[in-house]
C-alpha cells in the first residue's frame, strides 16, 4: 500500500486577534504545503469556526509530527480526520 502524501486535519480557535495567524503558523513554519482551507461557523459561538485544513505530508514525518504538537498548543480543538 502506498504511502499517505495528504493530510486532512480540523480545528478550532477562539474568536482572538491573531489566533487563525499562529494557528497555520504552526503548518507555515514547517514549509507544509496547503492545498484547502475552509471554514464553518460552530453552532451555538458567535464569531467561532471550525477550520478544516488539507496539507500534502505524511503523519510519520517529523516535520507533521512537530506541525500537529504545535497546533493543539495554539487552537481549542485538533482534529486528525485522516491521511491518503
């Protein structure tokens, strides 16, 4: 079986000047790739969303390792939907 080259991930942030910002920093600093953002309001949090990233990598480097740690340093919720 081939190995993943794509990772799709969700998260949350607080509504806060800056947080999306340090959020993909975390991908940013590691030279990960994106190739979709999106976003969802949550229901029920004015002003909040749900952000779901695709990124090329694969989850046993350690660059996507590193990316993802950082990540739940800085967002309220992370996610790992899945890797193909």
């Amino acid at each position: 079986m081939p190995a993943s080259k794509k990772i799709s991930i969700a998260f949350s942030t607080k509504n806060e000047a800056g947080s999306l910002f340090r959020s993909l920093a975390a991908l940013a600093l590691r030279d990960l790739s994106l190739t979709k953002i999106e976003s969802r309001p949550l229901k029920g949090k004015a002003w909040e969303y749900m952000f779901y990233v695709d990124f090329e990598g694969q989850l046993k480097d350690e660059r996507v390792q590193n990316a993802i740690r950082h990540l739940r340093e800085t967002a309220d919720f992370v996610k790992v939907l899945g890797a193909y």
